[in-house]
C-alpha cells in the first residue's frame, strides 16, 4: 500500500497510518539554514509530524564550506525536545548557556536536551574541512521530562554491528542488543546504515514501534521502496523486519520509536503543548530575559524569534 498517489494526510490521519504498516513517501522541503546553508527539512511536514517522539529532520549538505561562513547559526533558544547532532563529513562547533564549547565529528553524537530551556549556537569552526554534510534532529520530551534542567552531552564511542557487510551505527536507544549512552526520554531508536559496496540485508526491527527512513548519500532500496536523498520514507508500525538493498556506497538513516500521543505544539525552536506556551517563550528570548541563560564566544548576531503564524 503507497500514499504516493494520495493528498497530503491531515494529522488525524496521521494518527491512523501509524498503527500500520505503510509506505508513505515524504519528499523534504529546501529551507535555507542560518547565512547560507541550504537544507532539506523531511520532518515535520505537512504529511507527518513526528515518528515515533522525532518531531524533527534536517538533512544538510554536502556543502562546500571551504570558502563563505559555512554553518552559522547564531544564539538561539530551546525548550521541551533534545537535539542530536549527527556528521557524515565535516565538523559543527556547539556552544551553549550551559558553558559547554564541544565541536563533534562524523561518526559522534551531540545531544543536547533542552528541559525547561537552554540557548546554543552551532558554527563551522574556522579550521575545518572543506565539506560539511549531515543532519540535526529533534525529539519531542514526554510531560514528564519536558520541564527538567537543560543538559548537554558528547558521546564518541557508539555501539558498531556488522550485519552482511552493512556497518551499523546506533546512535540513539538500543538495537542488536547494543545500546547508545545517550540518554533518552521515551522508546526510541536511531541508527546510521552504511555500505561500501552493494549488500542486500534483512534488519529485525520492533514491531510495536513506527520507523522512517533518510537516504544521507547514495541510494538505497528498503522495503522493496527504491530512496533517493531527499525523500523521507515513513514505514508504520507493526513490521518484524525491513529489507534494505544498496547497489553501491550509501548512508541511510533510521529511526524509529513508539508513537507518540502527547499532542505538541512545535514553533521555531520550541516544543511545547499550546500556542500560548511557544509563543510566551519567543516572547521571553525577545525580551532578553535571562530564563534561557547566556551564549558566550559565538561572533554574531542572536537570533530572534519570528512572529507566529497565528499572528500574522
Ligand atoms: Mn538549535
């Protein structure tokens, strides 16, 4: 069954493709990031807002960024999700309020969890490498967790397993038996896939959780789905295993988690449960309000909080 054909799901619908098995085809929106980073958000769209507690999916790149400012992405606050920073090529250098400077590397985790509210900046360093690629996604924190202390940290030896010449990362939750050290807040999983070659595999995967799929580089078939760069395939719930074919060198991301219920409220750079609450904490940054605490060393502008749609 493919959504391929069919107009865009409103979230109801969302919530009823989730407890199936589908395929849902995604194809991400071109958004331009900071001063000059050209991105491909697959998550939210306007056909799914989350998998799982991801509410969120940036793929950047591959860029130049030997020339020009390559990333820069100023101050800026967050509240209720934790980000993960994840590199194929190149180097983002974080900082936050909480006075963590840690700059990660392909193949190294980046987590930061907001809570009631953090502010950082991500920048390419001024020594880097000519080329930047990767992605930065976000997780939705349940009630319960949404309102703890703002925390960051850098994890540089995740969990590796071959499986018929496929190299998998497991870069957040567990999966092979080998769990990531990053801490999360509800059950969920994100894998990096790599092949050198072409491989033809079959992944057990949980069947009570939903997965999506992002082809980083290459091409990939999974689920009997033939995935460029650029398009998001959402595969439901309810699959024993997943069927994944390369015919040459690819980076496929994967991740999954069980649905997630909590109706969010996701604007600019806060999740939160109304639009009085995202709206109250754009007011808060605007204002200078020292709640989200203080970037230290990033050499430009912050950034603002936009005006709300609601309000246009
Ligand atoms: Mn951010």
């Amino acid at each position: 069954m493919s959504f391929e054909e069919q107009p865009a799901l409103n979230t109801a619908d969302c919530d009823v493709a989730s407890a199936f098995r589908v395929l849902q085809r995604i194809e991400a929106e071109e958004v331009m990031l900071g001063e000059g980073l050209v991105i491909a958000r697959a998550l939210p769209s306007s056909r799914r807002r989350t998998i799982g507690a991801w509410c969120f999916l940036d793929h950047f790149g591959p860029a130049d960024v030997s020339a020009g400012p390559g990333m820069r992405v100023g101050p800026h606050p967050h509240i209720g999700l934790q980000t993960v920073s994840w590199l194929l090529e190149g180097e983002v250098l974080h900082r936050d309020s909480l006075g963590y400077v840690q700059t990660v590397r392909p193949g190294q985790l980046n987590l930061m969890t907001a809570g009631r509210g953090i502010s950082h900046s991500e920048e390419s360093p001024a020594i880097r490498s000519a080329r930047l690629h990767g992605a930065q996604l976000w997780i939705a924190l349940p009630e319960g967790a949404r309102h703890i202390e703002p925390a960051f940290s850098h994890h540089e030896d995740l969990p590796v397993v071959i499986r018929d010449s496929l190299q998998i990362t497991v870069i957040l939750g567990e999966a092979f038996g080998k769990r990531s050290p990053g801490h999360v807040f509800t059950p969920i999983v994100a894998m990096e896939l790599t092949s050198e070659h072409g491989i033809d595999t079959v992944l057990p995967v949980n069947s009570s959780f939903e997965y999506g799929v992002l082809v980083l580089e290459g091409s990939a078939e999974v689920a009997g789905e033939q995935l460029e760069s650029r398009t998001l395939l959402y595969l439901g719930c309810g699959r024993k295993n997943l069927r994944i074919r390369t015919a040459g060198p690819a980076c496929v991301l994967l991740i999954g988690g069980a649905p997630f219920h909590e109706p969010i409220e996701l604007w600019w750079n806060f999740v939160g449960r109304s639009k009085e609450e995202v709206e109250g904490a754009g007011r808060d940054w605007n204002s200078f309000s020292d709640y989200f605490g203080v970037v230290t060393g990033f050499e430009g502008e912050r950034l603002s909080a936009p005006k709300p749609p609601w309000r246009a």
